[in-house]
C-alpha cells in the first residue's frame, strides 16, 4: 500500500470494535476526518478553540454510542456557563453524525487561545441521552462537568451511574499541512467477571488486567493519536498485542444532517397561527437556518395554513 493510499484509509470515519484481556476489557477506537470537514464547514465560522471543541465531541459522542446497542439516535449534550454554554452531537445507529456548537464570541476572546475544553464550556454538565423512537422510553445520564478534560467527565458518568471502569484517551489535530480536521478516540471499559467470553477471575487478576489495560491506555501519545499515517488496527496492536487483542470489522460513519424542509413546515404549523406571521419578511417568506448543516429552508405563509396566510 502507498503512503497516500495508507493516509488516505488511516484517516476514513470509522469505529473499530475491539476486545482485550481475553474479553474482560471491551473498547473502541473512533477516527474522524472527512465528517469533521464537513461539520465545521466555513459557513459556521467557528473559531478555533471551538471548532477544536466540537472536534472533540464528535469523537467522544461517536464512541459512547459504539458502546450501546440501540435502534435510533444517540445524542451528547454538553451545557455550561462559559464562552461556549452549549456543543451538541449526536449519532443514529445507521452511523450518520452531526453536530453544532452555540458560542459567545465577546467572551471567547478574553479566554486563552490554548485554554482547554472545560474553560470553555463553565461550569455545567454532559447529557447522554438515547432515543429510539414513539412508543419508547428515552434512556438518559447526566454527569457534571468536572475534571481536567471531557474524558475525566465521561468515566466519572460509567463509574459513578453504571458502575463502569472506563478510561478515555483523546485527540484533536486542526488542519495543516494539506490534510483536514481529524480526532481520534479510544475508549475501554472493564465487563463484569463472566459477561460473555470473558472468563471469571479472581478478584485481584480482574482488577490486576484491568490496570494493565488503563496503564497501557496511558501511554498512547498525542503524537500517535494524532499521526494521519498510523492505521487503526497498527495503533491498537501497538497498545495491545501482548493483551489477547481481538479486532472486529470496522464500521463506516458519514456526516449528513437529518433536517428537511417537510419537518420545518410541520413545526411552523405546530405553532400558534396567530404567531407565525410575525416570523415572516416582507415577501412573505419564513425563513428558518439549520443550525447543524446552515442550510436554509425557505416557506411560503401560503404554503402553511390559510389561517396564517398574509
């Protein structure tokens, strides 16, 4: 394979499954490229640090959903009381991601530009949330945001809520050099003695294998996570070779919004007729921007009721 082709497949949107310690440790490793250039498309003008943050999150929400089985939409939702009081991405089970940040840019630039993602985001808290549609019940968990870094946040949530050891490395390179946006995640989590393949231990080899697995996590470099020519499948097998390492098929992501002009008309009627002129400009047109893709979706008081017709 040439060294294009490799940077080329090193740095496609993917998840790759993967097990350890004969089973007790399960992970995954997330990749983003492509889907990053498209999320933070120009026409969002996000600065950098935001842009950087949202990078992040895509990453981080990608590998939570991996985790779960669920037929429907994973969204990551994180609220705070800094700059950047709101990032939301979120992920379908047919691997389609999205995501958008809401920011203050007055604030923003009081902030150093190297200041990480928690002195952004305030004080506040990361929302999980899993909605598999009508007839369901929604499944959601809160953490607050404290820690040094967003991965703190998230194995505090797994530890303290699902009783989870879980450990999070994370990465984020800006474009330079010719190459795009890219983040990587590896995410593992500690399975219960006897949860599938895994076999049951003593107590002190299960919590031995698991500080093996934490510790090696450690010592990934941001300089690996971050190298467009480093092949997922290498970066594990460098990590975990001597660990029972077991790869699964790799599974595609895509960027693409779920916002269409139909769900915009259905919304505009939801509202009071009463209120709905008063949203419309001097033609007579609404005009309602996506904040995830900035695609504008343009309709006609005519097209809506007659009751709010102009």
């Amino acid at each position: 394979m040439t060294g294009a082709a490799a940077a080329s497949t090193a740095t496609a949107d993917l998840v790759l499954p993967f097990t350890i310690e004969d089973g007790l440790v399960r992970g995954r490793l997330v990749r983003l490229g492509p889907a990053l250039d498209s999320i933070l498309d120009p026409r969002h003008d996000y600065p950098l640090p935001v842009a950087t943050l949202l990078a992040e999150i895509c990453a981080l929400a990608t590998a939570l959903a991996a985790m779960l089985k669920y037929d429907g939409v994973f969204t990551l939702q994180v609220q705070g009381d800094g700059p950047v009081p709101l990032v939301v991405a979120d992920v379908t089970s047919e691997g389609r991601l999205r995501a958008m940040a809401r920011f203050d840019a007055a604030r923003l630039a009081t902030v150093a530009a190297e200041a990480p993602a928690l002195a952004l985001l305030g004080k506040g808290h990361l929302a999980f949330t899993v909605d598999q549609g009508a007839g369901t019940e929604r499944y959601q968990g809160i953490v607050a945001l404290e820690g040094e870094t967003l991965a703190d946040a998230v194995g505090t949530y797994f530890r303290q809520s699902e009783q989870l050891d879980t450990a999070v490395s994370t990465a984020v390179r800006p474009p330079a050099d010719g190459l795009g946006w890219a983040a990587q995640v590896v995410m593992i989590q500690r399975l219960p003695p006897g949860t599938g393949r895994a076999p049951i231990l003593l107590a002190e080899e299960a919590d031995e294998s698991w500080r093996r697995a934490e510790i090696l996590l450690g010592s990934l470099t941001v300089a690996e996570l971050r190298d467009p020519t480093l092949m997922p499948e290498h970066l594990l097998y460098r990590l975990y070779h001597a660990e029972s390492l077991v790869l699964f098929d790799p599974r595609r992501l895509v960027a693409e919004c779920r916002c269409s002009r139909e769900r915009v008309v259905a919304t505009l009627t939801s509202l009071p007729a009463a209120e709905v002129p008063s949203l419309a400009d001097a033609d007579g047109n609404i005009t309602v921007t996506c904040e995830f893709c900035r695609t504008d979706h343009v309709v006609a008081l005519t097209e809506l009721t007659p009751a709010v017709s102009p």
